[in-house]
C-alpha cells in the first residue's frame, strides 16, 4: 500500500508537518494493525495521553485520536503499521513555551507478519532524553545506531553511566535463563509489547540490573516492538546466542494468543 499521512483526519500538507523538522517537539506510539485491531491498543493510547500531559500540558482526547487512525486505515490493505504522532505545527523554536493545540498526525506503512529476522547488537553508552517519554528526539539513537550499522551489526543497545543495560534504540530488551524471562532494571521507554508479555507470563517477572559481563550467564536474548512482536538477539557485542531456545518460541506464541482491541 502507498504510504498515507494524515493530520486530523485530512491529508497533511508540507507546511503542517514542517515543524516536525524544524521544532522538532512532539511524542508518538507505533502499532501494528491487523483487522482494524491491536494488541494492547488501550496501552499505546494511555502512553498518548500521559506523554501529552507530560509535553503539552494538555488533555489528549483518545475518541478523537481513534477516529483520526479509522480514518486514516480506512480501504487500506492490512497489515500496516500505523504511526501516531502528537505535536502542534504553530509552535516555534523561540517561543517553544506558548499554550499549545497539540494535533493529531497519523501516518501509515506496509506491515509483515512474518517473523523477524535475527538481530546482533553492539552496546554504547548512551541515555536518551527523558527515556520514559516516546517523543520524537530521535538523534542521539539514530546517531548510534548508524554506526552500530556501519561497524555491521543490526542494532545499537544502550548502556547506562554505570555500566546497566537499558534498552535497544527503539526496542525493549529481554533475558531468558533457564525457564526464566529477565528484563533490565533501568530507566527505559515501558514499551506496549513488553507490557503484555509482563501481563501474560505465568512466573512472577524478573527485574535485574545487568551489565556486559552477565550476558554469559544468559541462555537467549530477545527484543520486544509493537511493529515486529518477538525477535531474537543472537549477539551483543562478542556474546552470542542461539535464535532458536525453546522459551523465544513460547514468547511469541503468547504474544500471538493475544486479542487485539478494535480501534
């Protein structure tokens, strides 16, 4: 399918989406849609409206935000990814502080169910800003992960001052164990496809700080992203794993078992 952009439900213009680029100030959630439904749709609305608060000082309608994203799907061929992008174009550099009338922005691409290919990641040292927000300061993450790209790995995975693991660029982090699912303890963006796993495992959850020199210890690795489910991560830096181990494939089932929610 073409790629669609809409802003409140109206093709957006060059003139509308320019502050995008030029202020740069705004925050976003990305999922996957498939039959006009979404795993976890409630959570990436509830991240919508606390990051909007968090910018904006405003209360983000979700009726209007779900009619917008109907609209913007409507005849297209699923599976798509569908971007949610909250900002407001009048709102300048210079005078950054004014109220704001934050805007609905909804871009859509072709999706793939297929499951995704194998991932190896190099570790940097590295914080986002205001990790827990998704907002659209994407630099200092791209930046890295086009030189992990360059040095041929897949991905970029960021370390905190203290040498713990946080997050992917753009993706959540998990261990596996034994039996066991680990994920980091750190300041990191709560990602919507980690939440529901976190709410479907049996065990009680994991939380660790982890560092380089415990990744032996682990048995497998996986990223979690609302666009791509389950992946496996076969190598940080020097360590490596199977993309095969038993509990990946009992991740992803239970990430499949689960019912979207009808936008």
């Amino acid at each position: 399918m073409l790629a669609r952009m809409e802003l409140n439900g109206a093709p957006a213009t060059l003139d509308q989406i320019k502050a995008l680029a030029l202020t740069n100030y705004g925050h976003f959630t990305s999922m996957l849609v498939e039959d006009n439904r979404v795993r976890g749709l409630s959570l990436h609305l509830e991240r919508l409206v606390r990051d909007c608060w968090h910018l904006f000082n405003v209360e983000l309608d979700t009726d209007r935000v779900r009619e917008f994203v109907r609209k913007a799907l409507a005849g297209a061929e699923q599976p798509v990814t569908a971007r949610v992008t909250i900002y407001d174009p009048t709102l300048e550099m210079g005078a950054i502080g004014s109220a704001a009338e934050p805007h609905v922005l909804v871009t859509t691409r072709s999706a793939s169910t297929a499951q995704p290919a194998p991932w190896r990641v190099q570790a940097v040292s590295y914080r986002r800003e205001d990790p827990a927000i998704k907002h659209v300061g994407l630099f200092g993450a791209m930046k890295h992960r086009r030189a992990a790209q360059r040095d041929g790995f897949d991905d970029v995975l960021f370390l905190n001052a203290d040498g713990t693991i946080s997050e992917i660029a753009t993706s959540n982090i998990g261990f596996i164990r034994g039996d066991q699912v680990v994920w980091p303890r750190s300041e990191w963006l709560a990602g919507v496809t980690m939440g529901l796993l976190r709410q479907g495992l049996d065990e009680a959850v994991t939380e660790e700080a982890v560092t380089l020199s415990d990744l032996p210890a682990f048995d497998a690795a996986f990223a979690t992203n609302a666009a791509t489910g389950v992946r496996s991560i076969v190598a940080v830096d020097g360590t490596e794993w199977s993309a095969d181990h038993p509990k990946l494939d009992e991740l992803r089932e239970l990430y499949a078992e689960i019912p979207g929610e009808e936008i």
